[in-house]
C-alpha cells in the first residue's frame, strides 16, 4: 500500500491533525506524520506537542498516495512558506492518482494560494475564502472534489478524516471506523448529524 502523509507544522489545529492521524490508521492506511521543522517535536496552536515520525528533509516522497494539512494558525501559514512542500503539493495535484485533503485555514492559506484549488469545488473557515481564487466555493463542512477533500474547521475534523477514508477505501470501510467509534449516522453526511 502506498504510504500517506500528514504534515505538521509550528502552530497546527491540534483537533484536526490528531483526529485525521488516528481515523486513517483504524483504517489501516499506511500514515506517517512528516514535521517540516528541523525537530520531531511540533508544538500546535493550543501548546500541545507532538512527536512526528519523521522530518520532511529525511523522507522520501514516492509515488504518495495522499497528502494531508492540517489547519491552525499559524500552522497553514508555516506550511505554505515551506517551499519544498509546496513542490510536493504541485506534484501531486499533477499527478495521476495522487489525492490531497485540508482543513481549517489550510485550503486557502496552503492550496488556495498555489493555484491548485481553480476550477474545483471547496470549502474553508470562514474569512479565507478571499484566499481561494477561481475556485466554487461550498458552504459545506466537507467538499469532495475530483483529487481534493476539504473541510472547514475543528469541529468537523471527524467527519472530513471519515471522508478521507471512505474516498480511499469505500464506503463500507469508512462505515467500520464510524460505527467502532459511535459516530452517527454511519453514512457521513455530517449535515445529518446535528446535536442540536
């Protein structure tokens, strides 16, 4: 199975980075988290520090099969200034089969200030939109669109890791993970699961 990525950067949501790390390997996705600072050690937005498995300068990007970012602030921004993960992200939207997934602010901060969102659909936290040029954006927590999955913000991580699975694995995957952790209903249409 080829491997995917999640990238970890000073300042990441937390919530979306931990929830999308643990959903795809209930999955049994082969995940590994890369950090793009020069320590293992990523401190997120709210003072939690993660130990990532690898750097981005000791891993060898081959034929990836997702790449995934977190938001946060200012994660997506140290993300985006980044310049060798921009060159991942180009690749891999050029790619033939290569996916990518964002939340939060990094949508617009990361793929919306590449170019690589025109012409498709997406969503993001609101007051990013200005970000996305020549996309259609979709006031929805989770955009599916051709290579990219997009969602908008902390609280519906769960739901846009779901996603993630279901377009790498199937439907009835995805609905494993969601029933082993109660998440109503199983078909992931987060629109359906409103508390309230």
């Amino acid at each position: 199975m080829k491997e995917s990525f999640v990238f970890l950067a000073d300042g990441f949501e937390e919530i979306e980075a931990i929830t999308v790390i643990d959903v795809l390997r209930r999955a049994g996705i082969n995940l590994q988290t890369i950090s793009i600072t020069s320590a293992l050690q990523v401190k997120g937005a709210h003072g939690v520090t993660v130990n990532a498995d690898l750097l981005f300068d000791n891993t060898l990007f081959s034929n990836p099969a997702w790449l995934i970012l977190p938001g946060g602030m200012p994660g997506a921004t140290n993300l985006y200034e980044f310049g060798p993960l921009q060159g991942l992200l180009k690749n891999q939207a050029e790619s033939e089969h290569g996916r990518i997934a964002a939340i939060c602010a990094a949508p617009a901060v990361v793929l919306g200030q590449l170019g690589l969102l025109k012409k498709e659909k997406a969503t993001c936290y609101p007051g990013f939109e200005h970000m996305i040029e020549g996309a259609e954006l979709i006031d929805e927590p989770v955009v599916v669109s051709h290579k990219f999955v997009t969602g908008n913000g902390p609280a519906y991580a769960l739901p846009w890791a779901l996603t993630i699975v279901k377009e790498a694995l199937g439907q009835e995957a995805a609905a494993k993970v969601a029933s082993g952790m109660l998440y109503y209903p199983t078909e992931l249409n987060p629109q359906d699961n409103y508390f309230g």
